[in-house]
C-alpha cells in the first residue's frame, strides 16, 4: 500500500522553506547516485521523478512524510556541465538551508555503492559534523553487487568514514530503504 507522502513545494531561499512544526531530514549525494529512486523507494511509489540526465533538481524539494517528518531532497553535486555562477548559487543554497533550519534533524548522504568516497561525500561528513547533525550513508544499487561485495563496501565505507549507519539498498529489488527510515525514524524523529 502506498505510503501518504505528498509534495509540499519547492524553494531556494529561506523565506520560501515551508513552515511546519515536524522534523526535518535532508537528503544528498552526487548527481545519479541514486537519490531519487531511493525516495521513491521510501514512498513505495513515484514521487520524485527519475531522470536519466544527472544534475536536473535545482532547487530544495520537501515532502512530508505522513505527517511524521519532511524529507528535504537537496540538488546533487558534483555536476561538472554547471557553470561557475550555477555551482556558487548550489553551494550558497545547501549551505543556507543546512546551517538555518533549525527542525534538520540529520542528512541522509546517498552513494553508488561501486564508487569510492570522494572528498565531495567528505565535504559532507565534516560539514555535518561541524554543524552538529548526525550522517546516514546510503549505498545505493547494490543490486549491481553480489553479496560478498556489498558487505565489502559497507565495510569500506565505514571504515574510511568512521561512521556506523551505512546501509546498502536497492530501489530494483526494493530492499534496503525500509531499514533506513526505521533508523532515521527511531534515532532522530521519535521523541
């Protein structure tokens, strides 16, 4: 059965971020990691639409999450064909929206679990250290994976990060993102 998930809107600057009382969890990763098709995975259903030019979400998009939380999809980085200009508004947005929303609650960071971490996903870690939110790494299509491997690069990555919640999923074989919300939910939205 589908999930109540609906759009709220999209935003750039502050003053257009919706005003709600839930908590939020922000979503990133680099252009075609995944993140979409891991949101979908989350609604059980399309909501965030899949495209096969990386680079195409530009602005904020919030969702709420059957009135238990509001996931915030962050535009992906790491895409080269955007111009200087472009690249400063994406780094002015995502900074302004992770240093002022006072409900983030932590980012969930989103990876092709056959890429190495980069110092893009460690820009990320040690931002999100430094502001004081905790960091979920999400190892997407693992189904491109045999077992033995994604156990590998969950451990790899935990390693290189010194993190703890690294999860691999598949929006293919829809496994995986099930694990990730009741964490989120039970580490970081329950009261």
């Amino acid at each position: 059965m589908p999930k109540t998930i609906q759009f709220i809107k999209s935003a750039v600057l502050a003053k257009d971020y919706p005003v709600h009382n839930m908590a939020e969890v922000a979503i990133a990763g680099r252009s075609n990691a995944g993140k979409s098709s891991f949101i979908n995975g989350l609604a059980k259903r399309i909501i965030a639409k899949v495209s096969s030019t990386p680079g195409k979400t530009r602005l904020l998009n919030f969702f709420n999450m059957e009135d238990s939380y509001v996931l915030t999809d962050m535009p992906g980085y790491g895409f080269a064909a955007r111009s200087g200009d472009e690249q400063r508004e994406w780094h002015q947005m995502i900074e302004t929206y992770l240093t002022s929303r006072e409900n983030l609650r932590g980012l969930i960071l989103v990876m092709d679990i056959r890429r190495s971490w980069t110092e893009d996903e460690e820009i990320m870690r040690r931002f999100s250290e430094r502001e004081g939110f905790p960091i979920v790494v999400v190892l997407a299509k693992a189904d491109k994976l045999s077992h033995s491997a994604k156990l590998q690069a969950i451990a790899k990555i935990k390693k290189v990060t010194g993190l703890s919640a690294v999860f691999a999923t598949s929006a293919t074989k829809k496994e995986g993102a099930a694990e990730v919300e009741r964490y989120i939910f039970e580490n970081w939205i329950k009261e």
